[in-house]
C-alpha cells in the first residue's frame, strides 16, 4: 500500500490490518508481508545509517590526523628553526647563538623565510589529509550507489 505521493507509510499497513480486521481477517504480520518497497526502505535506510558512520569515523581520523600536524623548517645557514602547527601558525622558534653577529633587519627576514615555510610545509600535510578525507568520502559514497 501507498501513503500519498506513493510513499509507503506505516500508517497504511495500520489501515490495511484493521480494514482485514473488520472483514474477519487477521492477515499475517512479517517480512513476508511488508511491502518490497518497505523492505528496500529499510535497507536504504540502514545503508544510510552504515555510510553515516563511515564518513564520522573518517571525519574523525581527518581531525586526529590535523591535530598531528606540525612542520619544522632549519634556514639553509641552520641559524633559524621554525614550526607551525596545521593552521600554519608559528609554534616555535629556535636561534642559533651566531645571530647575534647579523643586523636585527637580517635575523628578522630570516625569521620570516623560516616561519613562511615551515608554514607552506604544515598546509601542504593539511591538503594531504583533506585531500585524503574527500577521496575516501568519495569512494564510500560511489559504493553505496551500486
């Protein structure tokens, strides 16, 4: 039976069963009985469910994964180490005793070189992991269309 727009309802089977009802006619209830478009219902719906789930967990290991990420970058002359985190913001900073013989100007560009890249490091790990995750939701999403 079919609710409107030939969507099968569960209010249908009520009606049905007490239509049987008033006739004298108890008419079995299982799978046997449910309407094949039910049956498929159910099974899209749990497919849903199931593919819900996946596409968390692979969330979930995308964000772990983003949490992980930093990226250390050492300035060609080793006077100036950086790291950034996935946002690519600058985490950390280490110099080298010999800066002190460079003009505030030098060890500030190499300061900035530094962050810069190890921030370009950090975003190409993030991209990777996006980059990841979409290829992933994309292959369960082309699974559960077949």
């Amino acid at each position: 039976m079919s609710g409107p727009g030939g969507v099968w309802t569960e209010e249908s089977t009520v009606a049905r069963y007490e239509r049987s009802a008033r006739r004298g006619k108890t008419p079995p209830v299982g799978p046997a009985n449910t309407p094949s478009g039910a049956r498929e219902n159910t099974q899209s719906v749990e497919q849903i469910l199931t593919n819900a789930e996946k596409q968390l967990e692979l969330i979930e290991e995308a964000l772990a994964g983003l949490s992980a990420i930093t990226a250390v970058y050492t300035s060609p002359d080793g006077l100036v180490v950086t790291e950034a985190d996935a946002s690519g913001a600058l985490v950390g900073l280490w110099l080298d005793e010999t800066v002190c013989r460079l003009t505030g100007d030098e060890v500030g560009q190499l300061i900035v070189r530094a962050a810069a890249e190890a921030s370009a490091i950090a975003a190409a790990r993030r991209d990777h992991v996006f980059s990841a995750l979409t290829s992933a939701v994309a292959t369960l999403a082309s699974r559960s269309l077949r």
